[in-house]
C-alpha cells in the first residue's frame, strides 16, 4: 500500500469516530500540530487526547478528500473539506494536510487551515 493510500485510508476511518482505529495510523512517537494552535502534540497519549476532543462532540465527522498528492520521499499532500456534524450545525472546513510516514505509519501530520473559520461555524456563534 502506498502511503497515499494509506492517508486516503486515514481520512476514511474518521467517519468510524473510532478512536483506537485513528491511533492505528500513528508511529509511538509522532507529532501532529493543527498550525493555527499551538503547541504541537507528540506522542500517542498527546495525539489521542486532542483527537479525542474533536471526536467526542460530533455526531459524524467526514474529511473529503480534493486533491491529494505524494512525493518522491513519500509525503503526502492533501486538500480537503473537514465536516463536523455539531448539534444542528455542520461545520465545514478547508484544510492542507501533509503527512510524513515511517514504516506505513504516520510520524508527522501538520494541518493548515483557517481558525476564525473554524470557530465562526460552531453553534452558538453569530
């Protein structure tokens, strides 16, 4: 499996909200970091406590994939469309993905994407 269809397989399972099937993806010691926020998180405890709060609230969760692309060193590059399903509301945001792995897993994923969009779109604000 290439690592594109690897990530293609990472953004697919978000619909589970499975939590031990999203922390399958990642190595012992990867580090993921939304840009917006800081700081990064490292580590599976880290990493699983911050997905853990973006899956608890929604009832589904879709992470549509545009464009995705891989390098000669196996990065992988996408745009997509994140959808929370919060409530009344869905929340939908634009993100650039890029994932780095090692051995079939990821070790690095860093997501660059609006915050005030984010934040705009949750129930409550106007």
């Amino acid at each position: 499996m290439s690592n594109s269809e690897i990530i293609t397989a990472f953004c697919a399972v978000w619909a589970e909200r499975d939590l031990d099937k999203i922390m399958a993806f990642f190595t012992d010691d990867a580090v993921y970091h939304n840009i917006p926020m800081d700081p990064a998180n490292v580590g599976r405890d880290q990493i699983r406590a911050v997905i853990e709060s973006f899956t608890s609230a929604p009832r589904s969760i879709e992470f549509a994939i545009h464009h995705q692309a891989e390098n000669e060193e196996g990065v992988v590059m996408n745009e997509r469309t994140d959808s929370f399903e919060i409530g009344d509301t869905t929340v939908r945001l634009r993100v650039m993905g890029i994932f780095e792995l090692s051995g079939g897993k990821i070790s690095a994923w860093r997501d660059y994407f609006d915050m005030q969009q984010y934040l705009s779109q949750l129930p409550g604000q106007d």
